[in-house]
C-alpha cells in the first residue's frame, strides 16, 4: 500500500526530530543523516514504506557497548502484544533503551506491559504528533546538558547540597523528555544572560 504524501511527511519530520534528539542524547548520528532531505528519505525507505522498516539502532558515542533501539510499529493503535514483542527482543539483544514511536495514544494494556518491565529496560514512548516539530531548536528553550554520576557528585559536594534540595523538573516535562532525562539525573541549564554572559541552573529530575 502507497503512503500518502501527507503521511510520508510526518514520518519525515518525525525522523528528523528523532535523529536530533538522539545526537543531543550522545548517540552517534551522522551528519548526512541530520541533513536527510525528503527525497533521500523516500529514496531511502520508498513511497511503499512501512513503519516497521524505519526502525533505528544507536550507540552511544563514549560507549560503543551502551545501544538503544527506536522501533515504529505499524499498527494505529499499539497493544500490549506488540509491546511484549519488542521487550523480548530487546532482552534478547540484551538492550535496555528503547523509543517506541506511536501513531495515537497507547491501550491501557500496551502502558501496563510497559511499566512492569519499568524497573529493568527503559522504554519510552512519544506519539508521532510529539515529534513533528523539534523542541529543543526553539528559540525559548535554553540549553540543557544532563551530568554524568561523577559532575553530580562534583556539584553536590561543592555546594554542600544534597540533590534533592536542587530546584527540581517533572520528568515528564517535554523537554526532560527530550532528552530522556531518569528520575534522580540533574540537569544543567544554561541560559545566555545580559550581564553575565550566560546564566547557570541545576535541576534535580523527579
């Protein structure tokens, strides 16, 4: 079955923005594949795509060993048997990060599945409408880089503070989203200051 021009567009742009959020995640992403044009997109995957096939699998830059896997499934509405489908590859391939890329809002029992496998693999989940547009290039948003274990203890200890009294950000915040932000990170926030240069915050992810 032939996409639709409107469908290949979102998919398109969804890529796109996917693509983004993983080079600011530390994955390895190239560069002719941040400057993909449309018709390389559909050279690449044809007018008769599948979702499926779009599927990605990224390392991280500083860890070659540390991978995480963007499936697409093809069905408009993803249930908890697809979702078990992907956790089991996932342990298969001894995976623990993943992004499952969703056309409309999960059943109840595809969010059930998801949270009992919480503790041991990290599945994120964004519907295709959240990724048309990339948050993290507007002009609002201030940059974002998440400390490692060992800038988190640096910073705490230099401030005598423990994280928790650090002013804090929901992890569901779109932008903590975006960078895939666990409860317990802190994230620096940079914002360019007038006076200053650049104005600096920590915030503690809950």
């Amino acid at each position: 079955m032939v996409m639709s021009e409107e469908e290949i567009t979102r998919l398109f742009r969804t890529m796109k923005t996917l693509l983004h959020m993983l080079r600011d995640r530390g994955y390895v992403v190239t560069d002719d594949e941040i400057g993909m044009t449309k018709a390389e997109f559909i050279d690449k995957y044809g007018h008769n795509m599948k979702r499926e096939d779009l599927m990605l699998i990224k390392v991280m830059r500083n860890n070659s060993a540390h991978q995480i896997y963007v499936f697409f499934p093809d069905e408009a509405k993803v249930g908890a048997a697809t979702v078990r489908t992907l956790v089991n590859r996932m342990v298969q391939d001894n995976v623990t990060r993943a992004i499952l890329v969703a056309q409309q809002k999960l059943t109840s029992f595809a969010q059930n599945a998801i949270h009992e496998v919480f503790s041991k693999l990290h599945l994120e989940v964004f519907q295709e409408a959240e990724l048309l547009v990339n948050i993290n290039q507007h002009v609002l948003v201030p940059t974002h880089q998440v400390l490692t274990p060992e800038e988190k203890k640096t910073l705490l200890e230099r401030y005598t503070v423990k994280d928790t009294q650090l002013p804090r950000i929901q992890m569901s915040d779109p932008i903590a989203r975006y960078h895939g932000l666990k409860r317990g990170d802190v994230v620096k926030i940079i914002r360019p200051s007038e006076t200053a240069g650049r104005y600096v915050t920590y915030r503690f992810v809950v």
